[in-house]
C-alpha cells in the first residue's frame, strides 16, 4: 500500500489539533488530521468543556426558577427528563462536531479517523477500522491531550464509580453523590448532581477548595456550596472503596474520625494525565519527562526536529484556550512564518461554579509566594446595580497593581458571568494597561463590566459607588 504523502500531520482533533490543522491549511500547507474519536473536537467537546457547560446551564435555571419566588414569580415542582437532557447535551455536541467535520472540508484537510503510531520521525501508521495506513510527513504535531486521573486504588472497576466522563453521561441521578477532590472539575460537577438533585458531599484533602484560586474568589462559591451541598469536607481522605451491592462503601477520614459511609455513586476527580503512550514514540527522538509530559521548547518543538507538541500532553495549564494558542505558535514555526516563541502569555482561568470564578495574571497568592510588591483594589458587587438586577451581589472584582508603574499585573472575579468579563483583564494586562487606563475607559452602565472600571477608580480612591480610602499616586 502506498503511504499516503503530506506536508504536516497532527495528531489529535481537540481545541489544539484542529486549531493546528486549519492554520497550517490557511498557510497553504497540505495537512492531514488523525483522531481516534468518530467525532472530532477531543476531550474539551466531547467529553469536557463543552457537555459541562451545557449541563452547568440547564441546571442553573433550576437554581434561577427556585430562587424567584421573592421576585412574585413561583413555578411548580420541576419534572427532569433525564434521557431528554442528556438528548440535549448530546446535540449540541453533535452540532459542535459537524460544524468542525465541515470547517476541515472546507480547508481541504484530510481527515483520517484511528489511532496514531511514530514507525519513524517521517512515518505514521494509523490503525483505523479498515486497516492500517501509513502517512508520510515532513512535519507532525502532537495534540493528543490528556485524560482524568483514576488511582489504583479507587479502580474498582464497578461503573458506579466515575471520572468526569462518565459522569457527563447523566445516566441517572443517584440520591448520594460523592466527590473526591475539591477542584474545578469536582465543584463544577458537583454544582450539575446538586442542582439535579444529589445530595452531594465533596471531600478534598488540602484546606481549602479550588485551589490556584485567591482565598478571597474562593469564598462565595464555598458558600454556595455550604448552601447546595450537604457537606464540604477539608482536610479530609479517602481510605478505602468497596463495591456493596448497589452502593459504594467509603471509608474516609475526617476532623479526627474514621467514617464508614455508602453511596450510589463515586465522582473521583483528583487531577488528569497526559496521553503520551502508546503513540511509538520511543521510534522518535522525542522525550518525555518523568510525569510523562512530552518535553517541548519556546517554539513548541519537541527533542525531535520533525515533531512539535502542544496541549495538554506538553505540560503547563491544562486549558483549551491554551492549546489553541500553542497551535499557533507551533504553526509558525514548522511553516516558516517568522519563529514565533510561546512567551509568558497571560491565560485566563475560568471556572464555572455558582458563582463563577475566573482570573488572568498575577495572583494575590503567587505575588506573595514570590515576593513581588504589589497592591490591590477591590470593588464588591454589593455596589454595583446590575448585579444587584441579577440578584447576585455575591461577587468581587479586583486588580492587582504594581505600585510604581500602576500597570495592572493581574485581574481576578468571582461572580456571575465572571468567565465572560476576565477578557478584558486578559487584554488590559497583554497591551500593558495601567490603572489609569482602566478608570478612563467609559464602561456602559448598568453593567457587570463596570466593576473592572471602579476597581481601578477605588485604587485611586474615588470609586463612585463606594467610599474607599483616599490615595496619593
């Protein structure tokens, strides 16, 4: 059989590989795009960011009918169709997937759809359902992501017990959730099973939930879990898992005591690891470190000269927005268009509790943990109009400044529609933007957004809608 020829091959059709793909092919490069799923878009469509979202949704209205009886609107009983949402979440995906299969016609990529195997650092064998092909490339980029971590002992290999993919199947809804790890995936989740009505406990080992968060934009979605929740514990462990019949038996430690619990259904959800076996790499030159993320450089080149890698599989923030940005760097530099470097890009970090948390630079935290000098202003959404419209005045925004330059190093908001505003602290601290800056900028009223623009104003000291202490910069 004749290999098939092109210039690049990547693979891997997540929000980095197919973002890879369609660059390469905008640059007049003949590329060919390998995945192992029927439906392109990885894990973040299928089987991550995308059904979570969805779900995150379809439960917050839940959470929004409940909560408006003191407005003098009141809504019966909800009634859930579990098949009919899951029927929902699916179609979106589909749509996502179609419109992705489409884009790739489009642009003349050659979609092969099976698993990818390095016979060299030129040659790709692809185990598909038809047989094996092989691919000869000039280049390859490695987009191969990550999956949720599931430790040995927690493998009972009983389907009550589930990592966030299972879990986004909404096959049911058991009356007893437990959630192991107190993260973005676990809270978020967590969030979906209470609002459909578990009653969710969340045990997380460390001291406090979300961690990477400020304390401060911690707080109110510890809150609203203290609310949704039937408990919250820190500081806590999981010792043992046992199938008991219908249930899952968990022995777990907490405040002093050995608890012995059931319940119908176990989320573990402490972490993801990088997909890089099974790909024949040990053919290449390509080398992985000892977490077993490929080892890539500032142009996203791996030890190989032929081979780039980029996602979640290279290590770094495990975030869609940051492998697409990664696509591009790698893009460039295998094409020749000028050697872009992945430089210390600010990414914006999301997480879609109730309420939502999200920030963009420095944090207050890591300022500390480094010694940097910095200062902070802060506006509460108890102050602002709008929030208090949408009933949630449980937010914050702040700025985290740096004291002589006033440039605005860092942006953190907790709130509704936080995921939605960090874009402007994200472009405030790429173009340099200084406090000034930001309370110049006429915001529109009555938005959430204005919140950013009184921060900087209380930073000076003369924020409109609050008083705060007077300073001289």
């Amino acid at each position: 059989m004749e290999p098939i020829q092109t210039d690049i091959v990547v693979i891997g059709a997540g929000p980095g590989g197919y973002a890879a793909a369609f660059y390469a092919a905008d640059l007049g490069k003949k590329v060919l795009l390998v995945e192992r799923d029927p439906r392109l878009g990885g894990v973040c469509m299928n089987r991550g960011c995308i059904p979570s979202k969805a779900l995150l949704n379809a439960t917050h209205s839940l959470a929004v009918a409940k909560e408006s009886a003191h407005r003098g609107i009141t809504f019966g009983a909800p009634v859930i169709d579990v098949d009919k949402l899951r029927a929902w979440k699916d179609g979106i995906i589909e749509k996502l997937g179609t419109g992705i299969a489409s884009l790739a016609k489009m642009r003349g990529v050659t979609v092969v759809h099976g698993r990818g195997h390095f016979e060299d650092s030129s040659t790709l064998r692809v185990e598909t359902i038809e047989g094996q092909k092989f691919v000869k490339f000039d280049k390859a980029i490695i987009a191969v992501g990550s999956r949720p971590a599931l430790p040995r002992a927690f493998d009972l290999g009983n389907p009550r017990v589930m990592t966030s993919t299972e879990a986004l199947e909404v096959t049911d809804i058991p009356e007893n959730l437990l959630v192991i790890g107190g993260g973005y995936i676990g809270m978020e989740l967590g969030t979906v099973y209470a609002g459909l009505g578990s009653k969710v406990t969340v045990i997380e080992a460390m001291d406090s939930i979300l961690a990477g968060a400020d304390p401060d934009l911690a707080r109110p979605v510890a809150a609203f879990a203290k609310k949704a929740f039937k408990e919250v514990r820190l500081k806590a462990k999981v010792l043992e898992m046992k199938t008991a019949g219908k249930q899952i038996k968990v022995t777990s430690e907490f405040d002093g005591q050995k608890l012995e619990e059931y319940y119908d259904r176990v989320l573990v959800s402490v972490g993801r690891t990088p997909n890089g076996q099974d790909l024949g790499l040990e053919n290449t030159k390509v080398q992985k470190d000892e977490k077993g993320f490929i080892k890539v450089d500032e142009h996203m080149a791996t030890t190989d000269p032929a081979i780039y890698a980029i996602g979640d599989v290279a290590g770094g923030i495990m975030l869609a927005h940051k492998a697409s940005k990664e696509a591009r760097i790698a893009v460039e530099n295998l094409a020749g268009e000028g050697g872009a470097v992945n430089k210390d890009y600010v990414i914006p970090a999301v997480i879609f509790t109730d309420p939502e948390v999200a920030w963009v630079g420095l944090t207050e935290a890591e300022a500390k943990a480094k010694g940097i000098a910095i200062e902070v202003a802060k506006f509460p959404w108890g102050a602002s109009g709008r929030a208090l419209t949408y009933d949630r005045t449980d937010g914050l925004t702040k700025l985290i400044v740096e004291p002589e330059t006033h440039r605005i190093l860092g942006v953190g908001i907790v709130g509704h529609g936080a995921g939605e505003l960090i874009g402007e602290g994200a472009v405030a601290i790429e173009m340099g933007a200084t406090a000034e800056d930001l309370a110049a900028i006429v915001h529109p009223h009555p938005t959430l957004s204005e919140t950013i623009m009184e921060a900087a104003e209380a930073f000076f000291g003369h924020a409109t809608h609050i008083v705060s202490k007077k300073k001289t910069h």
